[in-house]
C-alpha cells in the first residue's frame, strides 16, 4: 500500500496534549489519525458528533467553534484497527 503525507497545522499546545494522550494508549500521532481517518470512511460521516451551539460556551477546538459530542456508537469495535494496532 502506498503512502502519501498530509500537512496540516494545530496550535502547539494541542499538538503537545494529544501526543501525550495517544502515547498513554500506545499509538503515535499518524496511528491516532488513521484510525480517525478509517472510522471517518467506514461510518461515511465524521466519527463524532459537531453542533454548531452549546449549551454552555465552550473554547474553541480546531477552529470548530461550538462543542463536539461523542456519537452513541462510537465504542463500536474497531474491526479494521485489528490488524493495523498489532
């Protein structure tokens, strides 16, 4: 399978937070993101819920503004993942 970079840029202080979170679950940053990228093309929507309001102000994500929720189905098994995580 051929690979292809992606450049994107976040704050540094995300970059940082999440380096760190996806090393105590024993992946990198790409692993993190390819699994994001897989369950994104699987469910065919992004993996999580995105509402443009909130009940209460939350800060900016990513420049999303408003509060991302987690989807009901998101504890699915991640059957693809298998494989790629071992």
């Amino acid at each position: 399978m051929a690979n292809t970079n992606i450049n994107i840029r976040v704050d540094h202080n995300v970059k940082k937070e999440a380096q760190e979170l996806f090393s105590t679950l024993g992946m990198d940053m790409t692993t993190a993101i390819n699994i994001f990228l897989r369950q994104a093309i699987r469910l065919r929507r992004i993996p999580f819920a995105v509402t443009a309001e909130s009940a209460k102000k939350e800060p900016k994500l990513g420049g999303w503004e408003g509060k991302i929720w987690m989807a009901d189905d998101f504890d699915e098994p991640l059957e693809d993942f298998k494989e790629y995580m071992e």
